[in-house]
DNA sequence: GTGAAAGCGCTAACAG
DNA sequence: CTGTTAGCGCTTTCAC
C-alpha cells in the first residue's frame, strides 16, 4: 500500500507537507495541495494509522465491552457509536459471552492496541485487569452496574428506585404475595433490585418473606427453575417481578409449564425492555432503561477523562428507567397491535407499544454527582 | 507505561533479547529470560501491539462486519471467535446498522488500521471500498450472500435448495396457495430463495402466481405490511413462506392483527432460527442455517488467505441448511417445553426444541468448489 | 510556506 | 547465545 513517502515523491514534495495536507495542521499553498491531492487519488493512498498512533501514542479508538449481545446492548451501542463518531474515534466492539476471562482478554487486548478508552459493562468481580487499568489510571467507563471494589466512572439506571416503582405497581394491583427472581449478586445491580422491592414492601407494610426471593438466576435457564420454585410456595405468589431480560424468557417458559395464565394467575413485571416482548401474548409490563442515553453518556465521559483530566476522581451517574404498563401486570391499557418501529428507533428508549409511562421521563439532564472512591465504594447502584 | 527498552535496561540486556523472549523467536538462556520476566512483571510491562504491527506489517486482527446484529450474527460470531482465537488473532466486530455507507467506513477504518482480514456479510450493493479492497487482493471473506459484480471467497448456505425444501414441505403438507414474502432483491440470497420456491411450485405441478411473492421486506415493518397484502389476495394462500428472522416478526404481528390462528387458518414456516422463536405459540417451523459452522469456515478461509497465497481464484463454500419441522406448519411433533440451553449452546447450530431435521445433517466437510470470478458472478448463493 | 530529520517501540537481519 | 542497528510510516520540531 502506498505510503506518504510515495505521495510525496511523486507530488514533489516532502512527507512533512503531505502530512499537513492531510491534517490541516499547518498552511499549505493551494498548488502543492492539489498536487499532494492528486498523487493520493493516484496512489490509492490511506494514511497508515497504526504508524500514526505509534508516534502521537493515540488511537482514536474506543472499546466497548460488554457480557452479551442483546437488545439492550444494542441500543447502548447506538448511543455510543453516535456520540463516538461524531467526536472522530472509531468503536471496538468486544463481546464476552459472560465469560471474566475473555473479559480480561479483551481489555488486555484493547490496552495493548492502545485504545484511548473503555466503556465496560463488567461481566462479574473485579480482576487483576481491571486492577491495572485503574492503577494506570486507564479512562475507563463503567455501564450498566458497578465492581466492587473498583473505583471507576459509572453511569447506570439508578436500580433501587426502578424496582421500587415496579413493586410498588403491583401492590397497587392488590398483589401482597410479590415473588422475586433477581440476577446474581455477583451484579451490584441484582442487590439494588431486590433493595427496591423490599422497600416497597416495607413501605405498603407487606412483611418481607425471604422465600419468595431467589437469586443467582441471571440465565434464563436457572430462571426458569427460579420460577417452579417460587410458585411451589404456599400460599402462591399472586405476582412476579423478574430482575432481567435474559430471565424473562426463562420464566415465561416456566409458566407455561405449569399452566398458570398471565396476568390472571399470576401478573408479571420484567426488567429491560426486549425485542421480542412486543410478540408476547399478553404485552409485558416492564421497566425500561434509557438505552440509547446510556450509551451517549457513557461515551461522553470517556472522551471527557481522555481529553481532560485523568485523574479526577470518579464519577457517577445515574438515569431514572420508565414504567411501561402494559397487560401482564393487569394494569395496561389493551391497544392496538405492537409497533414495528423498534429497529429504527434511534430516540432515546425504544418506542414501545400500548405504553403507559408511570413514572417521570428519563431525565434529560442526567443527575450527575461527585463521588471519591471510598464513597463509589460503599454505594454500588 | 514501560516498554521494550525500560525491561531491558532494567534486567541489564538488549532489547532484541527482550523482544525474542516475549516472542520465543530464538533460543535464550534461563539466567537472561528469567531477568527479563522478573523486570518486565515488576514494571507491568505489555508489549506495544502498535509498534509491532507497524514492523511486520500484521496485526493479528480480523474485522467481521455485519449489517445487523440479531441471534444469527452472534452465533457466526461465536464461530468466529473460536476460530480466530485459536489462530492467535483478535476479532474486531463492527455493525453496519444496515447501512451501506456505515459500511465502507467500518471496512475503512478496518484496512487503515491494518487489520489482516476481514469477513463480511454485506449491506447491499457494490461500492467503492469493496472494489478497493478486492483490487489490492485483500484478505476479504463474504458470508450468507453475495455482492454482484464482486469477486472474493464466499460461504453461504445454499439458499435455492433450503427454500424448495421449505416450500416442499408445505406442499407436502397439502398447500397449494404459498405465499412468499421475501428479503429485498439487492440480496443475491434473496432471489436465490424466490428461486427455490419456485421450483418447489413447478416440481408439483403448481402454476407460479406472482402475485404471491412478496418482495423487498427485509425489514419487521415491510413484512408486517407485506402480509397485510398477501392475505388480502382471494382466494386467500393458506400457507406462508417467510425469507428471513427480522421478517418473521413482522409477519407474526400481522398474522395476529388479521386473527389468523397458525398453523390452523395459515401454515407457517420462516427462515433463520430467532431467540425468541422458542417463546412463541405455536412453535415455529424454520429453515435453520449452520450459524456456527458458517463462522468458523469463513475465519478458516480468511486465515488461509492471509497466510496463504492472496491471488488464488476465489472459493465458495456451501453449507446446507435444515429444515425444523415444528408446530406452525402443521406438521410438527409437539413436544416438551422449549429448551432453554441455547445461549450456553456451542455447538454447531442452536439447540432446538421439538425438532424433527427432515433433510440430511449439515454436511461436515463443506463441499468446497473452485470458482474463478467470472462464474462467481454469474452465480450467486 | 516548505523541507530535513529525529524519533514513537518494536522486530529481525547481521555480526560477534 | 547475545547485542547492535536499521528501519516500519508517520508526526513534529527545528531551521530556512
């Protein structure tokens, strides 16, 4: 591939200029421009990145990391990739199939390249990777929930609260007997959860009852077992909140199975909106996250840390999700047919169908706030 | 952060012997490498990727391109990663949000960083950054279908014989008004399905209705639309040939719109297996394509370029699909609920549930046939 | 407004 | 078995 010496020697005239040609770093006149211009279009020039980013030690590369591949992350992605290209750093998308060792190897991998960034939804604990991007004070982005002991910007929907808002729904249905699949506690996300369904049942003086909690159950498949379970309590549970997306799919199976209806056996809340819910008999009542505003704001951060200030300290913040009541809570308004729309939906949550949004919009000016690294500690979202 | 130099200042010798260490080029004595690991772990130091990528001219990366992400992709991917890995290259994934432009920027932003090859299933049509690549001979790999007019390794699965199979099989069932609804004709795999259920039609005697093929709905919303209007013809088709997942969505949603009850009113059968598909009643009947086999013998193709001769004639490999028989097409065997191993499934193709394979097992070794560019163009998958 | 030249951190002859 | 050294292709001082 031709180089910038080729186009130089056959522009007649020094590689500096074809550099600044190609750069505008610094005045060319207009004649030696069209020239350099022209040997380019000949040649078939690229400027060779990787020589670039080894003399001005930058990349203009983002990764982004996450444990799986779902509508969720796809959404993120957009917001990413949106933010990220009109700021001129191209994505590196790195999946780890929720697996922490291919994690580790893609952050290696992703710091050996010199990536100038990370934005990271951790697939589980801390590890030494981690720990050395964060020494080295590496610009790292945290998305979706935090590591313990790791002190990193974060932006997340604010758990608690979205978990409350959807018990607190049920109770207003008149459920008293609420079940609870929640994801491993691996995830400080999964704790905050089922934080907010206790305070829920605190606050409508329902006693907590540890049996209708089970966690650990992020896949779909342990899911699916957390829901047998929980319907073999007596009396049954009259509702479920269920913490995940991939568990969605596993308890509505389960339901199936044991034949209970929705929502007149047994009325349901889901976390995280997903592609297929729209193709769901009844239409899912779910809490749903600001997507495609995670992902934008997660990606400005990390430009932020790269181009500013390394070492400030950590950041925080942190998005209010959306109520979407719809049928299998008993609460919905019965519409029309689904929308279609979803694939193209570029705003911020993806459009949903027979929506009824309970609580504030997403806030469009995320709550940002200061947190030290002792602090971040003690308060996972 | 330390480099090749600082290691080898530290355990007091040359960079070279730093260098074959970390690269095991040559042979060096226990005393020198152990010093050499010794300083280089206690200065954290990770070879500069960079640096070494612009001195040999490699980079041990693999970009793979698509235009979606959805279940079909990931699972490519998995094949690819593994293949990939096991070759010591690193996968860049990159999404092209169906867009072609998007697209020449990713295969762009790809051979400007070096990447060694790339394996891409296409947006569209031909553009300048395809013809680029395949003029300097880059290591490019095409899957699931062609680019008319382009010339470069292909693997796919033989979509002609996996759409007669489907249509044969509701033909078999008794139908003989099919509706088709098929992807946009800018994909080579697109018509080569139309093709497919063509022949199905002549094979039985069935005069050909072009009012009945639907075409140009590669997206949920079209198809939604594109069922509309097939149901709408009198007398009304009681069976549905469906040409890929996004569609299958929206085929659904209009089925439901029309209250049409599957496989009763309308027999059913779609293409690409979806993660949802499980969680819809009745099971769907799909034409299942080698999702893992198609990513490890494209990365295996590319490899081979790279570190094979670049100018050999370009190859196309076929894969076969099969043919999941299920409830929607009226010729399913109920089963038991829907398994729910899939995402832990590493195997060739997604686990299934209720299953019955009616045409041979995906072929194990690939029938690989040469084809000079000439007579790839002319025949596209 | 332009060019010469010194590296960025690594690999790989070449020389010992 | 080990060290010296010349680049890979670019950016960027420095000098004109």
């Amino acid at each position: 591939m031709a180089t910038a010496r080729d186009v130089a020697r056959r522009a007649g005239v020094s590689t500096s200029t074809v550099s600044h040609v190609f750069n505008g770093t610094r005045g060319v006149s207009k004649k030696l421009r069209d020239r350099v211009l022209a040997a380019s279009d000949e040649l078939g020039f690229e400027p060779n990145i990787v020589a670039r980013t080894l003399k001005t030690n930058q990349s203009r590369t983002l990764g982004f990391v996450v444990p799986d591949v779902n509508a969720f992350y796809i959404d993120v992605l957009r917001g990413v990739e949106d933010v990220a290209g009109a700021a001129g750093y191209a994505v590196m998308f790195c999946h780890t199939h929720d697996d922490p060792t291919q994690e580790q190897n893609y952050l290696r991998l992703l710091r050996a390249r010199r990536a100038d960034g990370i934005i990271l939804s951790p697939a589980g604990t801390y590890h030494d990777e981690l720990d050395r991007l964060s020494r080295s004070a590496y610009p790292l982005v945290l998305f979706d929930c935090s590591v313990p002991g790791l002190s990193a910007d974060l932006v997340a929907v604010d758990n608690e609260p979205a978990a409350h808002m959807a018990v607190a729904h049920l109770i207003e249905k008149g459920h008293r007997r609420i079940g609870m699949v929640s994801g491993d506690y691996v995830f400080s996300s999964s704790e905050r959860r089922v934080r907010g369904y206790r305070r829920a049942l605190e606050e409508a003086g329902i006693p907590f009852d540890e049996s209708l909690v089970v966690s650990g159950a992020s896949r779909a498949d342990l899911s699916r077992r957390a829901v047998l379970e929980l319907m073999s309590r007596s009396p049954r549970p009259t509702a479920l909140f269920v913490g995940n997306n991939q568990m969605t799919a596993g308890a509505m199976i389960a339901l199936q199975e044991l034949g209970l209806a929705v929502p007149d056996d047994v009325a349901y809340v889901g976390f995280d909106d997903v592609d297929w819910a729209s193709f769901l008999r009844p239409q899912m009542t779910m809490v749903a996250q600001p997507t495609y505003e995670i992902g934008r704001t997660a990606t400005q951060m990390v430009i932020d840390r790269i181009e500013g200030d390394p070492d400030r300290p950590a950041r925080r913040v942190s998005l209010e999700a959306k109520l979407m009541v719809r049928e299998s809570s008993g609460g919905g308004v019965s519409l029309a047919p689904a929308s279609l729309a979803q694939t193209q939906d570029r705003t911020s949550s993806r459009r949903l169908p027979s929506e009824r949004v309970v609580l504030a919009e997403a806030a469009r000016r995320p709550r940002v706030r200061a947190a030290g690294p002792v602090r971040a500690r003690q308060q996972p979202m």
